[in-house]
C-alpha cells in the first residue's frame, strides 16, 4: 500500500477489512458531527493551538512533529514508541528480534518507517541523540513501571528530569497516569508539573492515559477499555495540558453503569453519554474520546497493540477508525519492531498510507 493513488490505497484496505469494510468506511457520525471538532490537517498548529499559552518555542516543536516522515504535512502523526525493554521487560519485548537491545536499531526503524517520532527512554537517547537529534524529533517518556518488584505496583516511577530531554534535543516528553490507581492523584499532580516545564522550556507533551483498578473489571468485562471511562480520562489529560493524549481504543462501554451498584454511585452519570454522545459502533466510541480531548484540540493517539496473529489488518484496522473518528494518528510499536526490519516498515507504511489516503474520510 506504499505510495499508492488514493482508490488503489482505499481498495486495499477494504480486502484487508474483510466483511467490515463497509462497516468502517461508510459510517457516518451522527451524535458529534465531524464540523464541531478540531479535525487534524496541514494548518492545526495556526488553527488550533495559536491562540493558545503555548509559547513560540512549544508551537515550533508541534510543527517539527507534524511536518516529519510520509505523514508529514498532513496533520497527522505516526509514532514508534520504543520503551518497552522497561515496561514489558527487555528478554520479552526483544527476543523476537534481538538486533533492538541495541538503540541504533531502534532509530534505524523509526526513520525507514517513516514515522513522525520516536517515543523512548533516557537511556536511549543518552545513547544516540548526538546522532539522530537532528534527523527525527526525539520523545523522551519520563516515567515508566518497574515490574521487578513483589508484588506488582501499578506505579510508575520517574527515571528522568524534564531538563534532560531539553539538553538532548527533544522536541516533546511524555508521561503516564493510571486514573483510578491509588497513587492517581500523586502522578496527575507530578505530571502536571512536569508538562508545565516543559512547555517552559518549549517542548510538547503526550500524556499516556490508562485505567488501571481491579474496581473496572466488572461483569465479566474489562471496563478499563470503556468509551466513557476512557473518555474522561483523556479529559483530565487535556486539562494538565497535554498536547496529546495517547489511548487505548474503546472495545465497550457503560463504565459508569457497571459501577454503580445500589445506592452506591460512581461518577457523574448522565444516560445521554449513551444515547446522544455515542453509540454502539467502534467509531462512535473514539469519537467519544475525541471529543473529551477538547473537541479535537487535545489530539487523540491510539494505541496500535500488542503483536500477534494479522497484524497488518489490526494495525489497518485500528487506523481506520481512529481517522474516520478524528484522531490524530497510532503510536505502535511492538507490532513493528517484533518483526523483520523489512515487514516492519511495512505495517508501519499501511498504517501511515491510511491517513494518506483522502478516499478515507472523517466520519
């Protein structure tokens, strides 16, 4: 699907859409009509965030995210992110490809697959931004989880200053809350901070939203991946001022339902969040999420998943209906770097050649 006109592209991607093809790109949104968000295109940074606190310096290294890679100039973003030898454990996220225990790979893929970023540790970058802090815009994730310890602590920890990604020559950090975690509270205040100075110092901030609290596992469901708590997530990143938010795509909804049991009551329910705001459909559902990111102006970054079987039709797939919704792009990585450098670049290319493709619209 590499450099293909726009029909050729579409055509590709319904037969790998299979029976959903139709499902997925003939939707139209009802509930949020596309013309009420901040829809992503070549002019976002003077649209959207201009007029907002962020200094010349932060709006510079929005730019420099959206004019890099084959998205480049389209208002979208493909990001790699490459933490995973500390979140997952380095023997788990590398045996399938053992040449990435080696940082130069890890930036030799980014920059092959095209993509606007490049999300990793500081250990990383301390290893090889000399080399490449010029080639592609560096992202340094400040915290990570530590999963030697027992037992396990749904906790991340910072493993680096907001300073040193400034002195490396990144042009964004990120960071990651676990909303309704016991130590919540703790990290929005710390993050908050955080993307405070680096804004200061003129950086860009992508805040990795997860759930985590045996509570959201109810039913027999997991409603960490609920469209409505997911959603309210991303609206309390946007307002410690993330840039963007990264999240996992919606596989249900009803969090706020489940939850409330008798006269105990969670959240703040209003039932039009089902009815009005959202639907049943996968593209609905992020549109939800987009929609808690300020309407679009917070952008939404799904995540592109765990590697397995087809993954170039997940990785197609999930696309497809972050674009149609109004998000902003995919931040995958295992699906690319567990693979030869060669069918790497290719998922990463499929999933760029989406948001390349004007035959796909907005919903």
């Amino acid at each position: 699907m590499i450099d293909r006109p726009s029909t050729d592209t579409r055509t590709a991607v319904e037969a790998l859409l299979g029976e959903e093809a139709s499902t997925l790109l003939e939707h139209e949104c009802t509930a949020v009509p596309k013309e009420e968000l901040a829809l992503p295109g070549p002019d976002f940074v003077d649209r959207v965030w201009r007029g907002s606190d962020r200094n010349p310096r932060v709006l510079r290294s929005l730019q420099a995210l959206f004019d890099q890679g084959r998205l480049g100039g389209t208002g979208y973003l493909s990001m790699l992110p490459l933490d995973h030898g500390i979140t997952r454990g380095a023997g788990s996220a590398f045996a399938a490809n053992p040449r990435y225990f080696d940082p130069e790979h890890m930036l030799q893929l980014a920059i092959e697959g095209g993509c606007s970023t490049v999300v990793t540790t500081y250990g990383v970058l301390g290893s090889i931004a000399r080399r490449y802090a010029h080639k592609i815009p560096l992202t340094l994730k400040l915290d990570h989880d530590e999963i030697l310890s027992v037992p396990r602590r749904e906790r991340n920890s910072p493993f680096a200053q907001v300073e040193a990604a400034w002195e490396m020559g990144c042009v964004a950090v990120g960071a990651t809350v676990y909303f309704g975690a016991p130590h919540s509270r703790e990290r929005i205040t710390a993050v908050s901070a955080s993307f405070a100075r680096a804004h200061e110092l003129g950086m860009a901030t992508i805040l990795f939203c997860y759930l985590r609290n045996s509570a959201f596992r109810a039913d027999d469901a997991n409603y960490e991946r609920a469209a409505d708590l997911t959603g309210q997530a991303n609206h309390m990143g946007a307002t410690i001022e993330a840039d963007f938010v990264k999240q996992k795509q919606p596989t249900l909804d009803g969090g706020y339902r489940a939850l409330t049991m008798g006269t105990s009551r969670y959240g703040a329910l209003d039932k039009r969040i089902y009815t009005e705001l959202s639907s049943d459909h996968p593209i609905d559902r992020t549109r939800y999420q987009v929609v808690n990111g300020y309407r679009g102006r917070c952008g939404l970054i799904n995540s592109g998943g765990a590697s397995g079987e087809n993954d170039l039709h997940q990785a197609v797939r999930t696309a497809v209906i972050n674009k149609r919704a109004g998000g902003m792009g995919l931040i995958s990585g295992r699906k690319a770097f567990q693979k030869p450098m060669k069918e790497g670049v290719e998922i990463l290319h499929a999933i760029q050649d989406v948001y390349r493709c004007d035959a796909i619209t907005i919903a």
